[in-house]
C-alpha cells in the first residue's frame, strides 16, 4: 500500500542511514583488516549523529503507517453499512376484527343517588383471520365475563382516560382468559356512554 514509490524512497532512505555507508567504507578503504577496523570506527563515532536521525525516521514510519491504518479502519467502518441490501420484510397480515354485541350495565353508586348507566359497544382485534371462527363459539362467556366485571364499576372508575386504559386493559385479559389457547390482542371501543 504505498503510493507513487513514497514507501521506496523512505527504505532507500533507511538503508543508506542504518549502515549503507559502513559497507561502502569498508570496500573503498580496500585494504587490510586494521583499515577496515579503524574505517569501521570512524564510521561508528560518526554513526553516532545519524542513530538520532534514524529514531526519527523509525518514528515518523511508525506514525505514518499508523495513520494509514486509522484511516483504512474507519473508511472499512464508514463503509460497513453500505452496498448490503436489506431484505424486505414480508408485510403483517392485517388484523381481524370481531364484534361483541352491546351491552349496558347499571354501574354501582351510593345509596340514594340516581342511577347511572354504561353503555358499550366493544370490538375484538385479533392477529390471524383464521382464529376468528375459533373464538365465536365461545362470544356468550366473553359477554357474561364482560357484563359481570362492568356491573361492578362505580362511574368514578371510568374517568379520564387512565380509566378507560385501565378498563381496556382488565376487558383484555378477562377476553383472553374466556378464549384460550387463542388470543385476542386488543380490546378496542366504538362506542362508551355513561348515563
């Protein structure tokens, strides 16, 4: 990974400072053995000035291939997400809906006040059509299990839209326990009065 013989250049570089000019020294030098130990020492107390200049070189060939790595590294990261193609999910079946038949309950008060009456009309959602026909069969327990819970509210029970959550959320799970092992996901209303 070098670019334009840059990497070429800094090896001719390091060669010629760790020791191309001992080897040349001692061949031009030609002579005996003793030339070539006094050359190799006059090249050693000169050497000394370069080996500061080879630790940079050694350091700035260290930084350099590091930076080249930081930066292959987040370009392989940045470049991670793109190219793969995401698979398209098949698209949810759409729900199915059943209806439960109205009903309307006396809600209980304190004695001697008026009164008051609820009425509902409430829908079953559930995830797959085909556990529609399972669950009709069992709509009169849905309706008694409704019917008995919601004549057991107080009006004060059905106000602001904490009360209705909490409403939806106890019709749900009644429904569910009438109709196992199939299960509606929702408990949706049309319509809810007091009177």
């Amino acid at each position: 990974m070098c670019a334009g013989g840059f990497c070429f250049a800094l090896w001719g570089l390091f060669v010629t400072q760790a020791g191309g000019n001992r080897v040349r020294s001692g061949l031009e030098s030609g002579g005996a053995m003793a030339d070539n130990e006094q050359a190799e020492g006059a090249v050693d107390g000169e050497a000394a000035p370069p080996k500061k200049g080879k630790l940079k070189l050694i350091i700035a060939a260290a930084g350099f291939v590091a930076i080249l790595g930081a930066g292959g590294g987040a370009w392989l990261f940045m470049m991670k997400g793109h190219g793969e193609e995401k698979h398209a999910e098949a698209p949810p079946k759409p729900s199915s809906f059943l209806e439960v038949p109205d009903m309307m309950v006396n809600l209980v008060g304190a004695p001697g006040e008026r009164v008051q009456y609820l009425r509902v009309k409430v829908v079953l959602e559930i995830k797959e059509s085909k556990e529609v026909d399972a669950i009709k069969p069992n709509l009169p327990r849905v309706t008694d299990l409704f019917q008995t819970y919601l004549r057991e509210l107080r009006p004060s029970d059905l106000n602001g839209s904490a009360g209705l959550f909490r409403l939806k959320e106890e019709l749900t799970k009644r429904v569910n326990y009438a109709v196992a092992p199939q299960q509606v996901s929702a408990v949706l209303f049309k319509e809810i009065v007091v009177q």
